[in-house]
C-alpha cells in the first residue's frame, strides 16, 4: 500500500504486526505529523503546529497559528492573548480593573 502527502510517497506496511516486524517508520514533512496509527502524514491545522517529533498541538494560551503546516506558533503581540489553546487570532487584553462588553448594536 502507498499513502501519499502532497505529492511524496511513502510505503505503508499492511498491518500493524509487518509494521513491527520490517522497522517501518513513517517520515513526515515539517508542518505535518503522523496520523494516531504511525502509517501516514496529516497536514496540521490551523491553531496546530508541528513538533520535532511530528505530532500535531495546539498553540498554548498567549499564541496563535493562522496558517496550515507550520512548525511553530506565534506569539500574540503586548496587550493581547488567546482565550483557549489552538486559537487562530489574538485578542484584546483588559486592563486590570475593567471588563469587555460584547457591542450588541451597530456602531453608530
């Protein structure tokens, strides 16, 4: 079996038992990670960043990722966060003290 990402091949064994056997490992691009069966590459996503081992996590609270196969999150600049791990945008920081309100009517 072939399984391929973008446009490189690699060989698949057929079950896991040949996999053990032979030593087959799969080698994935940077921005990609293995798939939970060690078989194939997956694209990571936005809000995902590769490891150098090729795993697929989510950016920690404080950074982002906006773009698809990356190695690496960025960092939210001064006075902005992320409200949750695999974010894709920051937000505004309030200051101590105050609170945001989500504008519920059209600016005037």
């Amino acid at each position: 079996r072939i399984a391929l990402y973008g446009n490189k091949r690699f060989a698949v064994e057929e079950d896991e038992a040949d996999k053990e056997e032979s030593g087959f490992e799969v080698e994935c691009p940077d921005g990609s990670g293995i798939s939970s069966d060690e078989l194939y590459c997956v694209q990571c996503g936005v809000g995902t960043y590769s490891t150098a081992d090729h795993h697929c996590v989510s950016c920690p609270v404080g950074s982002y990722q906006d773009q698809a196969e990356k190695s690496s999150c960025k960092s939210c600049p001064g006075g902005k966060s992320t409200l949750n791990p695999g974010s894709t945008s920051c937000l505004d920081v309030c200051e101590v003290g105050t609170e945001a309100f989500a504008r519920t009517d059209p600016p005037a």
